[in-house]
C-alpha cells in the first residue's frame, strides 16, 4: 500500500497583491492549482519551536545580573536594587519551568550558552571575601532554644533578599542540568569557592548552601574524592589552626553532609573513610566551640560505629584523650557521647571498654560542677548501660568500685543537695542489682580510707620530729630540712 496521501485546497489570496513570502505563498507559486500534496512517510520533521523565554533574551538578563550592589546604603541604587531582583525572580522562573516542562527533556533550554551565564552570574554574586568574625563569644551554629542561642541582627545579610533569590536559581540549575553539562561547567574552583561560603555569619545562607552543596555532590561523580578532601581539609583548619576565639560557623552544616555520605559508605570501609574518623572527627572534640556542632559530630561517629563496630575502642580512646579540664559544658556533651557510643556498641565490645567509660564517668559524677556531677549520675537511667554492665562477665566487679567511692563521697561531702539527692537514689540502685558486691567495695574502700590514713599520721609525725628537731638551739634548719 502506498503512503497516506491527504489534499489540502489552499484558500485563494485576497485581490491580486502578493502580501508576504510565506510558506504558503512559496507553496502557491510551486503548485497554482492550490492542491498540495504532503505524504506521511517522507515528510520531514521541523525542529521544536525556541523555548521561552529565548535563550539570548534569557542570556542577557542573566548577564544584566553580574552586577552586585554593597547594600550599604538603603536608599543607594534602590530602583536598579528592585530591578536586578525581578529579573533574578524571572531567570528563576525560566530555570524552574525547564526543569518542570513534561513536553521537552530536562536541560533542553540550559545549553551551552546559558549554563556558561549562569555559572559567571553565580560567582560574581555569591563569591566575596568574609568579613572577620565579631570578637564576642556568639557561636553561629548553638543549638536553638534560648535567646543567647539565636543569631543577632548583625550576622545577618542585608543583601538576603537578592542572595536568597541566586542561591534558588543555583539549586534549580542543579536539578535541570544533566551530570555532563554541570562537570562542563562547574570546576573545583568553582566548588572550593563555595565551600569557602560557608564561613557566613548568616544561617540561612550555610542553610541553602548545605543543600545546594549536597545536590552537587549527588550529581558530580568524578568530583566526590575531591569534595571529599575539600571538606576534609576545612575541619581540619579549625581542628588545629584556628583560634580559639574563632566560631565554628558552618561546621555543623558540613558535618551534616559528611554524615549523609558516611551514611552511603560500603562495607568494609576503606582506609581512606577511617582515617576521616580518626584524623579529621576525633580531633573536633578539642575545640571551644564544640557545642555549636556537637549533635552532627555525634552522628557521623555513630554512623562509623554502626558500619564496624571494632573502632569503638579508636572512638573511646579519642574522646577520652581531649576531655576538657575546666569547660562544664563540654563535659556534659561528651558524657552524652559516650552513653550514646554505649547505645551503639555490643556487648562484647562494652566489655571491653566498660573500665575506662565507666572510670571517667564516676570521676565526673564527683565533679564540683553540679550539672556535670548529675549527668554523670543519671548515666545508671539507661536501660541499655545498665543491662549490658550487669550482664558482662565480671563487668560490675571492675568498674563498680569507682563508682562506689563517688557516691560515698558526695554522700559526704559534696556541696549541692540535688547532687546528693541523685546519689542516694543511685546507690540505692546499686545496693538492689548487686548487694553483696556494693557492700563487698564499700568495705574494701573503708579499708583503703584507714590505710590511707594512717600513712597520713605516719607522715605528720615525721614533719613534727623535724620541726621539732629545726627548732632546737644548736640546729641548723636547712641542713635538718634536707
């Protein structure tokens, strides 16, 4: 059968005038009859129509955006300020609707041409040298939940309202453009630019950057290793060199990305991932301002401990090896890890290292600091620490002595009463799940008391013979002293 033929009769034109070159008019003169024929199975098929909005008007209105205002004055360039963030809204919008369109495939309008635009209007308005951090003890990341936690108004951008809009548009490029398109146009220096973003003072700045930051990793393969060691080296600049008057701005939102691809590591882990536990992680913990990202280095230890339980005792040693002297407040937090690290670990690996945890919890639980001395002693409320330390073979005899001379000791002579009240409640805890063995420790620890107080009259005495002796006529004090 041939191919499907249909007739079209063409209507004819108004008068003798010719209007226009049309493809209609061009058909007329070929066929004066008006009969065309158009056969199905030969026919070409013409190109989809431009998308819209074109790509050189939407190449020049991202061009007109390169163009960065200080905000330092309200009033300054205002009409230009209005105008710069409606087109940043419309090149938002053609960006969006690419990626949304169900008629033509994602990327079909970022071609070569726009991704280069876009990528040049990025840098020039989101790429600036931070300013120095205030010298005040404010950190960025506290956990929220007082108003000393809360940013003030001088960390944040007055320029928010055009960045907002940039860092939308970054993220919608991201998922419009396909993987090869964004490794031909995004570099490592592009990406070392934005890591180095997220020293702003402004949350929601770290906020979008995290996820935009995170959507690259996801696309960009061959770019992982490298974003990797980006990170890598920035916790590292302020494990070691940063000052201690320097926030932690930013830290916690890139632990949150490190712990998603923790998260996705496979199993046995390669050296490469545990040498990022023990040489970058572990080292966070020495930190002043390891507050302000403690929930997120948690995580991503949690999730080392879950993919190979053996770096529990690297992980313990860590800890342990940077506990603060003198900060309260880190105490606590670390005390938190450790029974969190207790939570995740089996009991043939608590067992293990029950006796260093448990040494340096009772040590705390006699802590000056009322707060450190009660969470040290609430660590007994864990049903998990409290099953896996009576059920150990041999487990409570080894670390239940330590914990015996602390309650005796608050009960004695610590200064707070919700202390002792905390302590009396544990030791009557202790006296119902091991009697005879709590009993056994008190009697040995009495015993260590009398021992210890006798070296002590033992010693008194000696010091009175030698004063005595110094304060005689014919002696010579310094020669007796000796």
């Amino acid at each position: 059968m041939g191919a499907e033929v249909e007739a079209v009769r063409a209507p004819a034109p108004p008068g003798g005038k010719r209007r226009s070159t049309t493809l209609l008019h061009l058909l007329n003169l070929e066929k004066p009859d008006g009969v065309f024929v158009f056969t199905t199975a030969n026919a070409v098929k013409l190109p989809p129509p431009s998308p819209e909005p074109e790509a050189e008007s939407l190449i020049d209105k991202i061009d007109s955006c390169c163009r960065v205002f200080t905000f330092a004055d309200a009033e300054h360039c205002a009409d230009q300020r209005d105008l710069k963030r409606a087109r940043l809204a419309e090149i938002l919008s053609a960006v969006r609707s690419t990626a949304k369109s169900q008629n033509q495939p994602p990327g079909l309008a970022l071609d070569h041409r726009v991704m280069a635009a876009l990528v040049k209007m990025l840098a020039a308005n989101l790429f600036r040298a931070m300013p120095p951090p205030p010298p005040s003890s404010f950190c960025p990341l506290a956990d929220a939940g007082t108003e000393e936690d809360l940013p003030s108004a001088t960390s944040l951008l007055p320029s928010w309202p055009h960045l907002s809009t940039v860092y939308d548009i970054l993220l919608a490029a991201i998922a419009a453009a396909d993987a090869k398109s964004l490794r031909a146009h995004v570099d490592r220096r592009f990406l070392a630019s934005l890591l180095a973003l997220f020293a702003s003072e402004d949350p929601r700045e770290r906020d979008r950057l995290k996820a935009a930051y995170h959507a690259l990793y996801s696309k960009l393969t061959p770019e992982r290793a490298f974003m990797r060691r980006s990170m890598s080296h920035a916790l590292l600049r302020l494990a070691h060199d940063a000052p201690s008057s320097s926030p932690a701005g930013g830290v916690g939102e890139v632990l949150e990305i490190c712990g998603s691809i923790i998260n996705g590591f496979a199993v046995p882990l390669k050296d490469e991932h545990r040498g990022f536990l023990l040489r970058v992680l572990l080292p966070l913990h020495r930190t002043r301002w390891l507050h302000a990202y403690h929930r997120q280095l948690v995580y991503c230890v949690l999730q080392f401990l879950h993919k190979d339980p053996g770096l529990a005792g690297a992980v313990v040693q860590g800890v342990l090896r940077r506990w603060p002297v003198t900060n309260c407040q880190k105490e606590v937090l670390l005390i938190d890890e450790l029974e969190e690290i207790v939570d995740a670990l089996g009991q043939h690996h608590f067992d293990a290292l029950a006796l260093p945890i448990c040494n340096r919890i009772a040590r705390c639980a006699t802590s000056c600091s009322s707060q450190v001395a009660e969470r040290a002693l609430y660590v007994w409320n864990n049903e998990r620490f409290l099953e896996m330390a009576t059920s150990g073979e041999g487990t409570m005899e080894r670390i239940l002595p330590a914990f015996v001379a602390s309650i005796e000791a608050n009960l004695e002579q610590h200064w707070s009463k919700c202390v002792q009240q905390v302590t009396a409640s544990v030791k009557t805890l202790l006296q119902q799940v091991a009697p005879e063995l709590y009993d056994r420790c008190v009697a040995d620890l009495a015993a260590k008391r009398a021992e210890a107080d006798a070296e002590a009259a033992i010693r008194e005495a000696r010091w009175r013979r030698l004063e005595a002796a110094a304060a005689g006529p014919n002696a010579e004090p310094e020669q007796n002293c000796s």
